[in-house]
C-alpha cells in the first residue's frame, strides 16, 4: 500500500495535529493538565442559555425536529439561513449581497481549506500562490495546501513598548513589493484577530490589502473567527466588520459556544460562493444543519450580536485582563514581551532571554502538565524553510501561544511553572 503525495502531506505530522491532539490526550497518571494550548472556547453559561431555549423551541415544533435531522441541507448550506445572513448584513452594514454570496461550510477550517486550494497549485502551467502578509499567522494554515511550497509569506513589522509589551504592525510596503514581484499569487489571507498572536489588523491596514487585492486582481480572505460583529472577541474600538467584493469574508460560530456543531460562514462574490459549494458536494456532499437551525432567529433578531457584545466579549476581555496580570506577576525580573491582547482568546508571550527552542520548552512544560502551543509552527511560507533554515523572524523560537479561556486557578499555576522553566532555562 502506498499513500499518494497528497496522502502522504494530508496525513504526515503536523502542529495543528499534535495541538488538536493535546486537547484530549490523557497526561501521565498523577500530573493535573494546565490547558493553555488549543483553542477550545470557555462555556459561557448566558450563550448556553440562549442555544438549550432555540433548541427546546425546535423540539416543541411538532416534527421540526426530526424533520431538520432527516435531511441533507444544499452543498452551499441551508437555504433559509443564507438569506437570514445575506439580509442581516445587508441591512446592518449596507453590504451589496444576497444569499448567493454566502455559503455554509462545517466549520471554518474546513472552509479555509476549500479556498486556499481553490486559489493556490497548479493552474495553466504555472503555480499560483498564497500569500500571508502578516507572520506569525494561525498554526492551522500551514499544512492546508494540497501541494507543497504554495504558501507564502511577509513577516510582520513589530513595536516594542516600554511596559513589556510589543504590536505586530502590517509591513504594507514590503507586501506591495512582494506583490509587484511575483504575479503567480492567486489570494492574500489574514487571520483577523490575528491567532497566534491577538493583534487585531486595523481598518486602516485591512484597506491597504484590499487596495492591493483590487490592483491585482486576487482576493483578500479574511478570517474572521474571532471578530466582528460575531463573536467579537475583538478589544479595540478601531476595527469595524469589513466586506467588498475583493474581500472573501469567512466567519465561525465556534467560538460563539458551537465548535462541536461545526459552522462555517463565508460570504464572498457569487463565483466564489457557487465554487465553494460545489466543492461541499464533492467532498462532503452537505453541511451540518444543526448550527444554521439554533442560529437563524439569533442571527435575524440581531440577538447573536447583542449576545457577542454584550456577554461574549466582556467575559473573554476580563479573562485577557487577568492573564496579562498573571504574566506581570510571575515573569517580574525576567525579560519578557506580551503582545497587546487585542482580541481571541489567546496572548502570545516573546521570550528572548530563552536557550533552547520553544519546541524544546513545550516538551518540557508538557511533563509538568502545563499544555502551551510552540511558536515555532506559527511561522510559514518562506523560502529559507525551502532550505532547511530557519523562518526570518526574530521570534521563531522564542514565543509561547497561551490559551487564557480555561480555568482560573489552573491558568495561574500554569503561568506560574512557564515563569520557573524560563528563568531556569535562560541566557543569565
Ligand atoms: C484563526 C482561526 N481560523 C479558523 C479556525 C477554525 O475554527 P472552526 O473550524 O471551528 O470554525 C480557528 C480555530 O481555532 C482559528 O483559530
């Protein structure tokens, strides 16, 4: 038996495997897990109250329940909830579209994998690819391409403050330059927020690339994941929800208490939308109806918005606050950045004094039971990675992705023992 080249990739190891595979792995007998690795979501019990009422609401429905259970949605998802979405946009913010510019995908990293392969490899001879203007980017990209090498990328611009903390900025002239140089890239894709590192691309950065997707004629996806106006994870007044037609708008209600019902939302120009769906059928013949069926009053009512602001976001940015004041405490005295926690659930800590790689620090918080994310597999798409070398960023080794939506009491003791292994394994 032998795996194809596309089986061999699609199946080799990977960090988002190994991260997905920490979430549920058991540790060794006695070790009590610290989860500040994957990206579970927190239970916020008033975004369960609101699903178990719709859900109740369905069951008390006459058959409507076994009716939504019994049939296959369309490959571009239910049609009552994309025109729900299409009129909710269009009514709120003014977006030109109807429901043939949204489609359904389960979950959005499914849907990131649909468009970066419908926009990068081989095409008419040459390789289109895909570049990522804004490294470190979200760990679960980088394996996404069915070839390989088409993934591309500029690393970010950084600010460093002098309260321990430090901004990745959008390097804007060297992306137009990158752009002006290589005809082959087929799209531009951001993660807004940003995962790892909860930067939130401002209005005035995501303009630029939509500006230069325009000049050149290839789409900008954004990953809205974490963003506006659902979840809003998002922390910072200046970033508004963004779409036009060079924009490909992919959104999730994951981290609006539903991962497990794996929901995707992409809203995009109808050529776009009609290839997505036609590749839903291919591969997964239908999506999941269950989130569109719990979400389609909230998201017409505007309740899911008003449930994103008004709980969502205030619950994650009391959770953001509190972590950066665990990092102060237990990291006093060493020297450390914390990148501005401006939006997801995660804050990304820079760790320059650290002597081994983060790889090798995960390893070792891992046996205490303190689950992280190493930087390192946040980093793709450069040439010298072609080579073997390291990616050009002076961060590549030195930084911890940390999940700050679990336990409070776990969270601090797990923070605790990453200060101890940091000041035990760094240049003195
Ligand atoms: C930036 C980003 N995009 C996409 C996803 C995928 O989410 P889902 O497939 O659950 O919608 C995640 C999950 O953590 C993420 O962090």
């Amino acid at each position: 038996m032998e795996f194809t080249d596309f089986g061999k990739k699609l199946s080799s190891h990977s960090g988002i495997l190994q991260l997905m595979d920490d979430i549920a792995k058991p540790l060794p007998e006695g070790v009590v897990a610290k989860p500040l690795g994957g990206g579970n979501p927190a239970r916020i019990e008033d975004v369960e109250k609101v699903y178990r009422r719709e859900l109740e609401e369905l069951l008390k429905d006459g058959d409507k329940f076994e009716d939504v259970l019994c049939h296959y949605d369309s490959p571009q998802g239910r049609v009552g909830f994309l025109k729900t979405v299409a009129t909710f946009f269009k009514e709120s913010y003014g977006w030109n579209i109807t429901e043939e510019n949204v489609a359904v995908t389960n979950g959005s990293q499914s849907a990131m994998f649909y468009l970066f392969n419908l926009f990068s490899g081989k095409t008419d001879g040459e390789v289109k690819t895909l570049l990522f203007p804004l490294m470190p980017e979200y760990i679960g990209y980088a394996d996404q391409g069915i070839e390989d090498g088409t993934f591309v990328s500029v690393p970010s611009k950084c600010e460093y403050y002098d309260d321990n903390t430090f901004k990745y900025t959008l390097d804007g002239d060297a992306v137009e330059k990158y752009l002006s140089k290589h005809p082959e890239v087929g799209a531009i894709a951001v993660s807004r927020p940003t995962n790892p590192s909860g930067n939130v691309l401002r209005d005035g950065e995501v303009k630029r690339l939509a500006e230069l997707a325009h000049e050149y004629s290839i789409p900008l996806i954004i990953d809205n994941a974490y963003g506006l106006p659902f979840p809003d994870i998002v922390f910072t007044e200046d970033a508004k929800p963004i779409w036009n037609e060079d924009i490909v708008l992919s959104m999730s209600l994951s981290k609006i208490g539903l991962p497990s019902i794996r929901t995707g939302i992409v809203i995009a120009r109808k050529e776009v939308i009609k290839a997505l769906g036609n590749i839903n059928a291919i591969a997964a013949l239908a999506t999941g109806s269950m989130g569109p069926v719990l979400a389609d009053n909230l998201i017409r009512t505007g309740e899911l918005v008003r449930l994103a602001s008004g709980k969502v976001r205030p619950f994650y940015q009391k959770k953001a606050k509190r972590m950066e004041e665990l990092v102060r405490k237990y990291f006093e005295g060493t020297k450390y950045y914390l990148h501005k926690i401006e939006g997801s659930i995660f804050c990304w800590l820079y760790l320059p004094g650290l002597k081994i790689s983060t790889l090798e620090f995960y390893a070792l918080l891992m046996k205490d039971g303190v689950v992280t994310v190493p930087g390192e597999y946040f980093f793709f798409g450069s040439e010298e990675q072609k080579k073997g070398l390291a990616y050009p960023h002076p961060h590549y080794t030195k930084c911890l992705r940390l999940n700050y939506s679990g336990n409070d009491e776990l969270i601090e003791e797990g923070i605790n023992i990453i200060a101890k292994y940091y000041k035990k394994y760094s240049i003195s």
